[in-house]
C-alpha cells in the first residue's frame, strides 16, 4: 500500500497551466465567454482576480436575461467589474430610450478608459427615438471599428475638430445623418478606410470626399437618386447592391486608384 501511494505521488501530473505567468492566462481567458472566464476565479486565490484583468471581449447578447433591464444591469456590472483593456464590445439590448442614460455611461467609460478598439452599438430603429452619439465616442483615439445601427449624430455645428481619429471601418445602418453631416464626418475622420452605408434612408443625392477611403458600400433598400463620387484620391472599390443600382445614378469624379465597380446580386456579384 505504502509503495503504490508513493507511486501515484510520484506520477502525479504537474499543473502546467496554473505555472503560466499571469499576462499569458489573462489572454487565454479573454477568448473564452465572460461568463466562464468569471467561474475561474473559485479554482484559486491565484485564479480569483485574473478574468479581470484580462482583455474584455464581450457580446450581451451571450447574456442570458430575466428581462432587459436585468441584462442591460449585468452588462454595467461586468464593465464595471472588469479593470483590463476592453478589446470587442457589442451592445444590443439597450435598445428602448428608457435605457439610453445607462448606455450613455457605459460609452463614455470605455471610450476615455478603457483602450476600447471595436464597438457595435444596436440602439432603436425607431426614427423618433435616436441615441444621439456622445462627444466621448466621437474623440475616442482607441477605436479601429465601429458599427452603428438607430443612432444619430450631433448637429455639424457641435461636431469635435477631430472625429474618430484612428478609426478604419464604420458601418451605419438606419443611422440619422444629414448630407451636411456627412461631408463633415468624411473631412474630419482622416484614417477611415472602409465605410459601409446599410438600410439608409434620408439621403436622396450624397456626394462623398474623403482623402483616405478606400472601400465604399451602398446597400440600401430606400432610393437614392444620385451618388457623387467628388473627390476620393484612394478609393480602390464601389460596391452597391441590385436595388441602388436600379434607382441611383453613380457619378465618379475624382478617384484615380478606382479598381473595383460592383454590384451584388443575392450572394454573387456583377463586377465591372
């Protein structure tokens, strides 16, 4: 007995895992669910702080709720709870103007705080009840990529000098966005190189300068009368889908690097 105990002492695997350093297993456990990362903390004294500290990647949707107050009051918890860089964000349940006070301190805690790099922001598709971009996320030097949906964006008038200024992709879809607006937008965010235009409407004739896009696409089911290409030095590709190119004339100005013209149709494309 004796000499089978020593044995299995012996043999006993070593935790290989739990010898790892801490910024090692904080990055481990950023890829998993929020919600897991936390179960971590029981393991150990060692283990119980360190799925806070990891880089955050959270979807709320992954966030079971009894109802969306709860859901959006575990979101503000976890955010809150959590003290290391916040890499992916997705907010979708905030989507009633009731909770727009509570989605407002969550955008400008992660957008001065937080290094935050890609957001998705699913506020209400109900034009009267915009959520009007606060000036927090406008400035943010953190973010590479942001996708709005049922959002608006302040009057030009009150628009920062600099919007997004390392900001690469912006997708809007069913965003509330004046012409003016937009020319202000495009001069004033000077790294974004893809900008996708989804379900858009209020926009009847749009003219796009900008010196650093590189990737347009129009997919919208609303008509556009006119698409103005004025002055865009690095545009590569124009993709818009069969409904625009039915009801939209395109006119291409200045764009020299223009390569790609395309237009989807269902999962394929017409290329030309």
């Amino acid at each position: 007995m004796m000499s089978s105990t020593k044995r299995s002492k012996h043999t006993e695997e070593p935790d290989f895992i739990s010898a790892l350093p801490n910024e090692l297993l904080s990055s481990i456990l950023s890829f998993i669910p929020v919600k897991d990362a936390a179960r971590t903390s029981v393991l150990s004294s060692r283990w119980r702080h360190l799925w806070k500290e990891a880089p955050l990647r959270l979807d709320d949707a992954s966030i079971e709720p009894n109802n969306l107050e709860w859901s959006c009051k575990a979101v503000s918890k976890i955010i809150l709870d959590s003290h290391g860089p916040i890499d992916t964000l997705r907010l979708s349940r905030f989507t009633k103007s009731n909770l727009y006070p509570a989605l407002g301190r969550i955008v400008e805690s992660v957008t001065t705080q937080r290094g935050l790099r890609e957001l998705t922001l699913l506020a209400d598709v109900d034009f009267e009840n915009h959520y009007v971009l606060p000036w927090s996320l406008l400035c943010c030097n953190s973010l590479r990529q942001l996708s709005l949906r049922g959002c608006e964006f302040p009057s030009p008038l009150f628009l920062p000098v600099s919007i997004f200024p390392n900001l690469k992709v912006l997708r809007l879809t069913r965003v509330e966005l004046s012409n003016d607006t937009l020319q202000v937008l495009l001069s004033k965010c000077l790294s974004l190189e893809t900008l996708h235009f989804i379900s858009f409407a209020g926009l009847h004739c749009i003219s796009i300068s900008s010196p650093s896009l590189r990737n347009l696409v129009w997919h919208t089911s609303f008509a556009l009368h006119g698409l103005i290409i004025k002055d865009v030095p690095n545009l590569e590709s124009l993709m818009f889908n069969e409904f625009t190119s039915m009801h939209c004339k395109v006119k291409v100005l200045n764009a020299p690097k223009l390569q790609l013209l395309g237009i989807s149709v269902g999962d394929g494309l017409i290329l030309s």
